[in-house]
C-alpha cells in the first residue's frame, strides 16, 4: 500500500500523532469553512506543498495516491453539471445546467482540500500511531481490538488472496466471465474459511498466554508530543480564522 | 460506492455522522453481549474485519462488461448477523479512508449508514423473509446479497439527492438522475455479487458447515444453497 510506504518514510515519523490529527482536523474545517472555491483550492494546494515538502512526501506518491479521488470526484462534478428536467411530452430530458458551475466549483474545491487535509494525516502517520491515539481519546476498547487485528490481519488475507490468485491465473480461471466468477466465489469461500480457522488460532493462543483482556501492543515514544501539539494546535486555530476570513 | 472526502456539504456529512451514531453504539453493546458469551468470536470479528477490507480489493466481472469490487455487505450480513456489521463496516470503512483514501472522514458516517447499517439490514431482512416464506436457500441467499447491494446504492443515491438537488427538478429529479447512473453499473453488479455469495456460502458449507452452524442467520437450519 503505497500510503503505508509514505506513512513509515518521512519526516514528519518521530512527530506525535495527536499533533499530525490536530492540524488535519484544523484543516477539514477550514475546508468546510473556506467562503471561496479559490480559498479552498489554494487550501489545497498549500497542503498538498506542506505534505510533500514539509513532510517529505514524494510528490509522485502524493499525485498516485490522490489520483483515483481526484478522477471519481472529475467524474462526480460532471453528474452534477446535467439537470433533469420534464421535456413537456411526460418524459424526462436530460440538459446541461451552466447555472450549477458555481456551486460544483465550491464542491469540487471543498473536496479536493479536504483530500490534502486526510492525505497529509494518512502520509506521515502508520495507522498504529493512530490507533494508539485513539487508545488515548478512549475510544471503546472492542473496536481498538477488532481495528489492531484487522491492521495485522489484512497484510496476511492480502498475501493470501495474491498466491491464490495467481495459482488461479495460472490454470486459466479467469478466461471466461463465467469461469472467473467461479474462481472468484471459490476464492473468497476459500478465504472465509481461513477467517474461522486465523481466528480460531489466534484465540487457542490468546488463551494460552492468559490473553482474555484487551489487545494491547507497545506505542513508539514520541519526544516533544507535548510541544509539537501545542504548535499544531496553534497553526490549525491560525489556519482556521484566516481560511474564515479570506472572504469576508 | 463511497462518497470521497469532502464531497458532502458540512451540514449534511454532520447529520449522517449524527444518524449513524446510535446504530454504532448499538452495535458495540450488540458484539460486547455477544463476546461475554462466546469470547471465541472477538478474534473471528477482528479477522472478518480483515477479510472485508481484502474482499472489497476483488475485481467482480460484471454482465455489462464493466468490472468494479464486491462490497460485501450480503455476505456479511449472513455471516455475522446485521448487528455486528455496524461496527465491523465502521472499522473496514475507517480503515479504507486511512490506508486507501478511500471515502473520507467527513463523511464517514454516511458511507457507515448506506454500506454498515442499510445495506446488511436490508440483506438480513429480506434472508429471514425467504426463508419464512420457505423459499430454496440460493434463491434467499441471492436475493439477500442482491438486494442488500441495492439498498445500498439507493441510500447513496437519496444522499447525494439530498445534498444537491437538481436546480430544476429538485430532490426528485435529482434522485431520478443519481438512481439512473448508478443502475446502469450497480444492477448488473449487483446480480453478480448475488451469484457470488451463492457460490461463497456454497462453498462454505461444503467445507466449514459445523463453524456455518454457530452464526446467527445461515446457522438456522441446512445451509446448502
């Protein structure tokens, strides 16, 4: 997953994730706050230049990764611009509505900077730095379990689900519609069965380890989290009142 | 279908968040009952979790020649029952937002109301109806998966209406134009995504019908579909 890759190599590694999940917050809303499509876009864009050359994000990786939102959002705002409307003989007609351009601008910029705020978390930050942040904002500890064993169980169903395919392939089960259908079916039943016999052994060795409590596993340290808080902090409620007042 | 970051007005991805909220403390209280019972499953729930995110990375060929991913809320919902759906689509959900930018965190709870809650109420709803009708076990099991598919992509429709309206037409029109889009992709997909977890639960209770027995819906009676 490319994000993971981004999220383990940057600058921003060894800065405290509530700090990181501060400013993301502070902009998405300023994002939702932004009085002009222009403001948001340029929200967007100095998120997109802070991520990459703050944080020290490849910009590559940020344009790979933002690419499929940013096509379905193309493909979004075009379904926006067609009007619906009665042809007068009791059917439908289907026409263009210029008048909407204002209004998908706003959506289409609101979006794209709301995107630079959820990429600028999800590129510097490992998804355990977040869950251990949620840990802190006591979130209930049955969801902090089943997202810990979902995070380190769906690299071992990705691995899974690869080799499988691959022996599929390679015995000709995907050349018809009809046939992958089937290999996808047996695929999937072939993975379900392993959910039953992962958990069944992850449980035997939980309860051999005395393990009937809440999955716990140890957070890297962060330095100067207080420090590096109070600055995002800062900068989010400094963001926030300037996006606010760009337009008024 | 999720709806991307940001792509809600802020008064409506609030609402949705909002709406959603109950459905999620319910469930957790829902699955907290249930592991004090049979603590076994608090593993098996983490791991499906694991096997949705995986699942919806599937190519589905689909009968117009388009392709797109499962979403999985049938067979979830057959599985592990509706109201562990909610909090296990929450986490599948936050997690495909986090590691994929995929759907958003603003709207969050929208995505969670039509895949978590609609979608896998409307498949457990319409399974228990076939089967008190005492209609075949594929014939349900289809139906479920179809429709919770459906259900889905028409409370995304009615979402999308709801927040932007048609400058003519209004909500209507604009529920007519989204519902229209998205049928021409989501039906065909969805008839495959039936057959699909027709072949799924086949499967499974050829090779794992003693574990099949112990879930709340496809555990009541023969599960050969």
């Amino acid at each position: 997953m490319l994000i993971e890759q981004a999220a383990y190599a940057n600058r921003w590694r060894r800065v405290a994730p509530a700090a990181k999940a501060c400013l993301a917050l502070a902009a998405l809303i300023s994002a939702g706050l932004a009085p002009t499509p222009a403001t948001a876009a340029g929200l967007a864009a100095g998120l997109m230049l802070l991520t990459c050359f703050g944080a020290g994000v490849p910009f590559g990786l940020f344009v790979r990764v933002a690419a499929p939102a940013t096509g379905f959002l193309a493909l979004s705002s075009l379904s926006l611009l067609v009007s619906l409307s009665g042809d007068g003989a009791g059917g439908l007609a289907w026409q263009a509505a210029p008048e909407a351009v204002p209004r998908i601008a706003a959506v289409a910029a609101r979006s794209l900077a709301s995107l630079a705020a959820l990429l600028m978390l999800v590129l510097t930050t490992p998804l355990p730095d977040l869950i251990g942040l949620l840990r802190r904002l006591h979130l209930p500890e049955i969801m902090l379990d089943l997202m810990v064993l979902c995070y380190r169980m769906l690299f071992v169903f990705s691995e899974a689900l690869h080799d499988t395919l691959t022996a599929q392939q390679g015995r000709l089960g995907y050349s018809t519609a009809r046939r992958s259908l089937r290999s996808l079916g047996l695929l999937a039943a072939n993975l379900a069965v392993q959910v039953w016999q992962r958990a069944q052994g992850l449980h035997l060795a939980a309860m051999a380890r005395n393990g009937d409590g809440p999955l716990r596993f140890l957070s890297p340290d962060f330095t100067h989290a207080t420090r590096d808080t109070v600055v995002a902090a800062l900068t989010g409620g400094a963001l926030i009142v300037v996006t606010a007042r760009l337009g008024a | 279908m999720h709806i991307m970051e940001g792509f809600l007005p802020p008064a409506h991805a609030l609402g949705w968040t909002l709406a959603a909220a109950p459905f999620v403390v319910w469930g957790v209280k829902s699955i907290s009952r249930r592991l004090k019972e049979q603590p076994e499953q608090r593993m098996l729930l983490g791991v499906a979790a694991a096997f949705s995110f995986v699942l919806s990375a599937l190519k589905l060929p689909s009968v117009t020649g388009s392709c797109s991913h499962p979403t999985g809320v049938g067979l979830g919902a057959l599985l592990f029952g509706p109201a562990a759906m909610v909090p296990v689509g929450l986490v599948v959900l936050l997690f495909q937002a986090l590691l994929l930018a995929h759907g958003g965190l603003t709207t969050l709870g929208a995505n969670l109301f039509s895949m978590a809650i609609v979608g896998p109420f409307v498949a457990a709803g319409v399974f228990r109806l076939g089967r008190r009708l005492a209609l075949p076990l594929a014939g349900c099991v289809f139906a479920a998966a179809c429709l919770g598919d459906l259900a889905t992509y028409l409370t995304t429709a009615i979402q999308l209406a709801w927040a932007f309206p048609d400058p003519a037409g209004g909500f209507v029109a604009s529920l007519v134009k989204f519902g229209g889009i998205f049928a021409i992709t989501q039906i065909p997909l969805a008839i495959s995504e039936g057959l699909l977890t027709v072949l799924v639960v086949n499967a499974l209770s050829r090779f794992n019908a003693e574990e099949l027995k112990g879930m709340p819906l496809l555990g009541q009676g023969e599960v050969r579909a």
